[in-house]
C-alpha cells in the first residue's frame, strides 16, 4: 500500500493516519515500558517508536521479497528494540535473561531468535 501512495493521491492521507496511529501506539508501549523500569528513558518515546515502525516495514519487505529470512529479521528487530530502549533492566541491575524456547511469549513483542515457534 505505501508504494502504490506514491503514485495514487487518494491513498497517501489514510495511509499517513494509519502510521501515525501504529506509530503513536509504539510510544505509549515504550513509554509504558520506561515507566516501568523496563526501557532506558534517555528514549524520546515517538522518536523510537518511528525508528522502529520504520524498521519493520523495510524488514516486513525484506522478507516478503524473499531477501531476508525471518529468523534475520527478527534477529535485526531484536537488536534495533535493544539498541533503542537499552539493555533490559533486571531485579539486581542485572540484565534480563533471554527466555528460553520453551518459555512464553510476552503479549504485543515479537519473538526472539530462540522461539522456535513461527510468528
């Protein structure tokens, strides 16, 4: 849909809403995440949540296309949301350990390299 708003007028102001809501949704979840010790708050919110829903769009197309498997791409994704919120804070100081395969998935995150089970 967004290639074809280049070319097609009428697509660009619903898709531009879309994004802005997917984008805004972002940064209410990472400013829930920094107030609750999960997330480092040096993060301007909207500006990371912008990156990030950039990201996965360039990454979703990747994929799609056939130039990107999708254990890449969530290894891409993974580092991008680690890059941008910091190092999972931990009771201690320490960092949060990844979950095993086996353990659950948190609701609204993706899965991480070490869940074998598809997306």
């Amino acid at each position: 849909m967004r290639a074809g708003a280049i070319f097609d007028a009428a697509l660009r102001e619903p898709l531009a809403e879309s994004t802005r809501h997917w984008s805004q949704d972002t940064a209410d979840a990472v400013s829930d995440a920094q107030a609750a010790g999960l997330a480092g708050l040096r993060t301007e919110p909207l500006d990371a949540a912008e990156r990030l829903t950039a990201l996965v769009e360039g990454l979703s197309e990747r994929r799609l296309s056939g130039s990107l498997s999708p254990e890449r791409a969530r290894e891409l994704l993974t580092g991008a949301v680690d890059a941008e919120l910091g190092p999972r804070p931990w009771r201690g100081g320490r960092e949060c350990p990844r979950r095993s395969a086996a353990g659950p998935r948190t609701p609204g995150r993706p899965p991480t390299r070490n869940d074998p089970r598809p997306s």
